[in-house]
C-alpha cells in the first residue's frame, strides 16, 4: 500500500480506461459486476461512462472507510483496470 496523508471527507474511487489500449466495454463491465456485485444494467452503465468519458467514479466512501477504498483500488489495478482513490474535497 501506498504512503498517502490522512484524508479528511469523502473518497472517491475513479475508474480510467487507458488510452494507450483501451479496454473492452464488456471486459469493464465484468470487472465491475464481480468487484462490487452490480447487476449486469449498473455494470454496464458505469463502463459505457468509463468507455465514452475515460474515467467514472465508481464508488464513495466516507474517510473512516479509507481502508476499503484503498483495498477496491488495488483489487482493481491488480486485475488491469487503472483506479485511484481521491478526495471528494480535491474532484
């Protein structure tokens, strides 16, 4: 794990596609239904905005869930699909 400060506030879990290999839309939305458990409509909504856009917000988690969003960030990027955790406050 990283060696980030303290937030104060709400996180946001952001989702990128790459730019320099985009990843499929169904691969996306696979990825997502299994780490959050959305059902197949959410999943692919959410990766039709991270396909169109280049980046979504996922999920929010208060400060006190720090842990969590952190653990989704790496679940995430270790199975090839970039996500970063950023204070609301900061978006």
């Amino acid at each position: 794990m990283s060696n980030r400060k303290v937030v104060r506030g709400p996180l946001h879990l952001v989702v990128y596609n790459r730019t320099d290999e985009p990843i499929p839309l169904e691969h996306i939305a696979e990825m997502l239904r299994h780490a959050f458990g959305f059902d197949y409509t959410q999943a692919l909504n959410c990766a039709s905005v991270i396909v169109n856009k280049g980046r979504y917000i996922v999920k929010t988690f208060q400060s006190k869930e720090a842990k969590k969003a952190l653990a989704y960030e790496t679940l995430l990027n270790d199975q090839g699909l970039p996500a970063i955790v950023v204070s609301a406050r900061s978006w």
